[in-house]
C-alpha cells in the first residue's frame, strides 16, 4: 500500500513535534543536571540515581533527537518508549491519572512511531 504525500507530512509532524517537546522540555534539563555532575534523581527501578538518568536522558533527550531527524527512528523509539512507560507506570505508578496522563501520551506518540516508521521525510525514509 502506498502511502501518500499528506500522510508522509503527517507521519514527519507525529515523529516532530511530540519529540522536540520531549527532548527541549524534559530532556534537556536533565542532560544539563547530568553534565553539571546533578545526580539527584528518583530512582524507579532500583539501579541507582545515576544511572537512571544517565537512561532518562537518552530516552528523553538523545532518543527524541534522532526521531526528530529520522535517523534510526523505530530503534530510537524503544528507548524513549521505556522510559515513558516507567515514567507512567513506576515513578507515578501510585499517583491518580492525571498525574501520569503526559506521560501515558507520550507512551503512544513513541509507541505509534515504532509502529508505522518514519515516513519519507526522514534519513530513513524508504
């Protein structure tokens, strides 16, 4: 099935928009506590602070960047994935829905770009 030139243009603003907000919202911050040697941060699944945000920032920073370029996009979005998923589901696991909403939502715009791929307006593109 062939995909059109508006759906491709819609696949580039899904795989875009929620990435650059990902990564320049909630990604940066944590990349500059991480190089400004900040290691205060939860740690959800039992690994330590650092290394959780050391994973934190690639799943919300690094992983975000090469899905807003289209570079290995469908393996750029598994990171991110996880990362919303614990997110959602261990950081706030206790807190009521909207607490966790952002991130369930992210969740899906990372789950559906792991899904249907890129697009042609990508380094990917097919």
């Amino acid at each position: 099935m062939k995909i059109a030139g508006i759906q491709h243009l819609g696949l580039a603003l899904l795989r875009i928009v929620p990435s650059a907000i990902m990564a320049f919202v909630h990604g940066l911050p944590k990349l500059q506590n991480l190089l400004n040697g900040n290691f205060e941060f939860p740690n959800p699944i039992g690994i330590g602070a650092a290394p959780s945000l050391f994973l934190t920032v690639i799943g919300e920073f690094v992983a975000p960047i090469l899905i807003i370029i289209g570079f290995k996009t469908r393996i750029a979005a598994v990171p991110a994935l996880i990362t919303m998923l614990v997110a959602a589901f261990i950081t706030h696991g206790a807190d009521p829905f909207a607490k966790k909403e952002l991130a369930v939502l992210f969740a899906v715009f990372f789950a559906v770009i792991f899904l249907v791929g890129p697009g042609k307006y990508s380094i990917d593109k097919k």
